[in-house]
C-alpha cells in the first residue's frame, strides 16, 4: 500500500475541502420531514420564541422525552443564523462531520496516520453516517459525544501516554459523556460503563476500573449535566418520574412505545448502513478480536466490545429505530481502517469493491420498480420525480466501486478507498437529496406556505384528530390540539387546559370563534362537511387539508 508519507498534503487537503462543502452544502436543499425533523425544529423555535430555554416544550405543551442539549444549540443556530432548513439541521451536520475527524485523529493516534486516513473516509462513506447526519434528529449527537469519549479513553489508556496525558484524556471522555447525557439520556452512561465491565471481563484487566478514575470522573459529569436536570426538575416536579422511569426503563422493557422489533432487525441496518464497505466489515471485526503484543491496554479489543455492547444492547430493546445503532459506526470504522491499513489487505484491496459494484448494478435495475410503491396518498408522479436521483446514486455507487477496483490493481489503495467512499457518499446523498420530491407529502412545507400570509398569529388554529410536526415550524406557531394525544399525552395531562379532548368540544369552539383555521385529515373534512360545521377548504395534498371559518 502506498504510504501515507508519499501523500502530497496539497490534495488531502483539498478533498477535505470539497469534503466541508458537500458536507454542508446540501442543508438547506430540503423540507423538513415528518416526524423527527418536524419535531426536534419546532421544540427549539418555541424556546427561542417564549424566551424559556428550561423547559422543552413541543406545540406548546411541555414535552420531556429527551434532555435539551439539542434544542440549545438549535435555538441557539436560530438565534444568530434564523430560522432556516439549513441552520435546524446544521447541530447533526456539524456532530456528523465531527465525529468523522474524531476517528481519524483517534485512528492515528492509535494505529497509526495511514489508518487514520482511511478511517476518516470509511465512515464519511458510510451510508447510515451519512444520511443521519443530515437530517435533523438526536441521535448524531449522541453518536458523536459517545464514540469521541469511547476514543478518547482509549487515547488516555494508551501505554505510551503520559500521566499528564492519560489524566487529560480521560477527564475530556468523562466530559464527553456528560453531553451524551445532555444529548439523549442515561445510555450516556450505561454503555460506556458496560463495555467498560465487559473488556475487563475478557481481559482480566479489573485496573482498568481505577484508572478511568470514576470518582474524579462522576463529578466531572455530574457538574455538567446536573444543573439542568435539577433546575428542570423544579420548575416542573412531573419530570423525574416520566423522563427516568418512563423514557428510560419502560422504553428498554415494554412495548410501550410502539417501536418494537425483532432481534434480529439491526443485522440488515448494519449491513445497509456500512456501504460501501460490506466487502471490509467482517475482516474490520476480525481486527478486533486479535492483540498487539507487549500491550497492557488492547485499543482494538475495547472497541469491538464497544460494537458488541451497542448492538446487543439494542437488539434486546423493546423500543429500536434505525439509528439507534449509530454509535457503534465510528468504532466499525476505526477498525476496518486498521485492517485495509495492514499490508495483508493491501495486496487484495481490489476485491473490497466488488460488493459496491453488485449492489450499485443490482440498485439500477431496480430503479424502475419504485413506481410500485404509489398509492393514493404518494401518488406515482412523486416517484417519478425521485427516480433520477435513484438512478444517480445507484450509478456513483457502481462508479465508485470500478474505480476502487481499477486503482486497486494498480497499487493506489489509499486513491482506492478514498473513491469507494466517494461511491458511497454520492449514493447516500442522492438518497437523500431525492427523497424530497416525496416532500409534499411528508412534510407540511407547502401547505403552510400557501396559507401563512393569511393566518393570523391570534386567530384559533386546531390540529383536528391528526398531528404534523411541521406545520407549527413553517407556520411560525402552535396550534390546538383535538382529540390527538400520542406524544403529547404526558404534556396534555400536565395542562389539560390547552386540550380539547373530542370533535364535539371542537365544535363548539370552532362556532364561537368569529375567525378560525383548522388541519385535519381527508376522512375528517368529509366527517365535518356531512355534519354540516362551516368551513371553507383551502388548501389540500394527500394527507392533510386546511380549512377556514367562513
């Protein structure tokens, strides 16, 4: 493998450059989608609009499923930037882009620079790592502070680390970990703390316990994510019970949620998720499992269990999205960097590509067939105009595959994976960036556009039998909600009084306001038209319509 020393700098940097610009560029290209986008936007537009950055509040009922580390540097992005796709989306982009620099620098230090370089481009290649951080949820942002901490600990465990050294990188994990916490919860502590037990368990290296320094390193912890939780908790005493017990334990125990899966369900996500790099994945994992001689600390060893951790953990959940696995990424990365940086590998670095190939060729003849999906409510116009950028994405895939494959034989394995990364990346984006000609309908972007010179600010506006995150964003707004609870039962129970439980108390509403607009679904406007309530449409799409007193 040609070594990263024979690397001209002008390049690299060059591809990091292109790199920011892609990665940033494309923010503001979208709507923003239902439900998580729509969601995690509005909570931080409400905190900048009340002036109440304490208490999270969701369509204007207190809203405690998450912490607020989130809705802070969203609102704060509000603050400076405005209220734009680009600057909802730019906390994710910015932890994504990140946690990409994390795992090179922490690769290098590790195994070396040319694993480093190579770690740094698998993950900013990964599918999964690419698309979450572009969009507008928490769990980025959880990924990146725990997989840094995870890093960093390894860094300060490293045997040839200073005292000075050691003690540096561990109080930083520790911190680290304290805005995991801040970020999404407990798990900011739980999983670190079990790979921890788990790799002393397989090493028999019980020392490593004490020299993470966990007294010195719980108070670190402690005086950053306590203030919140404390100041939060005594504004609203309802928040311990529902975010602790509920958020935490019944979320991991019970169905309650709706979330449930079986066990099995995070194999495909990690096997989708890694594109391109199926072909490194289980030579990556095998990396792990082996030692470096004379070492008391084996990075390569806590990483994996930090994999093993992560997935398991999530696999016995009750409660698994897509991303929940995300943290395990930069790790996998590190790991597959360490292997493709091996001289074993670089003889046959040709033969990582082929999976890339298959599936971009296999992706393109199946293009055509997304039309299937249309019904009444996506019509097949939409599909239509997002099968282009399928296309794209599957041909940059392929594209990026043959050239790996072609600069493999020659020798250039470094050039190699840095154009399987570019196949994986495109494929991701144009995913992506494709998916927002099905916008219409999932988010409420041109509805409220259509309206929103006409709505008054003090005109009662009701959310009828339905939910739509997006709207109160783009609206600029809250609405009433009618009998819809869901997410917002626990606030609905908080105050009642900003509830209207059934279709007969928003009737009555709807009659004694003199000026009035409501959302709800086709089914519901047939319901309300039969019955002869007043109302005008105005504006309609596949799943909602708007509707005016007359």
């Amino acid at each position: 493998m040609r070594k990263l020393s024979e690397l001209r700098r002008g390049p690299l940097l060059a591809l990091l450059l292109v790199f920011v610009l892609v990665w940033f560029g494309t923010l503001q290209q979208r709507r923003l989608i239902n439900p998580d986008e729509g969601r995690y936007s509005e909570i931080p537009r409400e905190m900048v609009a009340t002036g109440d950055w304490l208490t999270p509040r969701l369509n204007g009922i207190k809203y405690f499923e998450k912490p607020a580390l989130q809705y802070w540097a969203t609102a704060t992005a509000f603050t400076i930037f405005g209220e734009h796709h680009w600057t909802a989306r730019l906390w994710p982009a910015l932890t994504g882009f990140l946690g990409v620099l994390a795992a090179a620098f922490a690769t290098a230090r590790l195994f070396g620079p040319q694993a480093g370089l190579i770690a740094g481009a698998v993950l900013a290649g990964s599918v999964l790592w690419n698309v979450i951080g572009h969009v507008n949820t928490l769990d980025m942002g959880v990924s990146f502070f725990l997989a840094s901490a995870i890093f960093a600990l390894c860094l300060g465990q490293r045997d040839d680390a200073t005292p000075n050294e050691s003690r540096r990188w561990q109080d930083g994990a520790w911190a680290l970990l304290a805005l995991a916490i801040l970020s999404k919860g407990l798990i900011g502590l739980v999983l670190p703390a079990a790979t921890v037990v788990a790799y002393s368990l397989w090493q028999r290296d019980w020392g490593l316990i004490l020299r993470i320094r966990p007294l010195r390193g719980l108070l670190i912890l402690l005086a950053i994510t306590a203030p919140w939780f404390i100041a939060v908790s005594s504004a609203n005493p309802e928040f311990a019970r529902f975010f602790f017990i509920h958020e935490h334990f019944e979320r991991f125990l019970t169905k309650a949620h709706g979330r449930y899966q079986p066990m099995w369900y995070f194999i495909p996500i990690l096997l989708l998720g890694m594109l391109p790099w199926l072909g490194s994945l289980a030579q990556g994992i095998a990396a792990g499992f082996r030692t470096d001689a004379g070492r008391r600390f084996q990075p390569r060893r806590f990483l994996l269990v930090w994999v093993a951790v992560v997935f398991v953990f999530f696999s016995a959940s009750s409660s698994k999205l897509a991303s929940y696995i995300l943290p395990i990424f930069p790790a996998l990365a590190a790991l597959i960097g360490l292997h493709l940086a091996s001289y074993s590998a670089s003889r046959r670095i040709e033969w990582h590509a082929l999976p890339a190939i298959i599936i971009g060729g296999v992706c393109l003849f199946l293009v055509p067939n997304v039309t299937r999906f249309a019904n009444e409510t996506v019509p097949a116009a939409l599909y239509q105009a997002y099968q282009p950028w399928l296309y794209g994405g599957a041909a940059a895939l392929l594209l990026g595959g043959l050239i790996a494959f072609w600069l493999g034989r020659r020798g250039h394995c470094v050039a190699a994976v840095f154009a399987l990364a570019f196949g994986g990346f495109a494929f991701g984006q144009s995913f992506l960036l494709g998916h927002d000609s099905l916008g219409s309908v999932n988010s409420a972007h041109d509805v409220a556009a259509a309206i929103r010179e006409q709505v008054k600010q003090d005109a009662p506006f009701f959310s009828v039998d339905t939910y739509d995150q997006s709207l109160q964003f783009y609206l600029k707004r809250t609405t009433t909600m009618v009998g819809y609870r869901d997410e917002l039962g626990f606030g609905i129970d908080q105050e009642p009084d900003k509830f209207i439980a059934d279709l007969a108390g928003f009737e009555k509403a709807w009659n004694a306001a003199p000026v009035a607009w409501a959302l709800m679904s086709p089914g519901t406007w047939k319901e309300m038209t039969a019955k002869g309530i007043p109302m005008i449409e105005v504006v309609r799409d596949g799943r909602r319509v708007i509707v005016r007193k007359p």
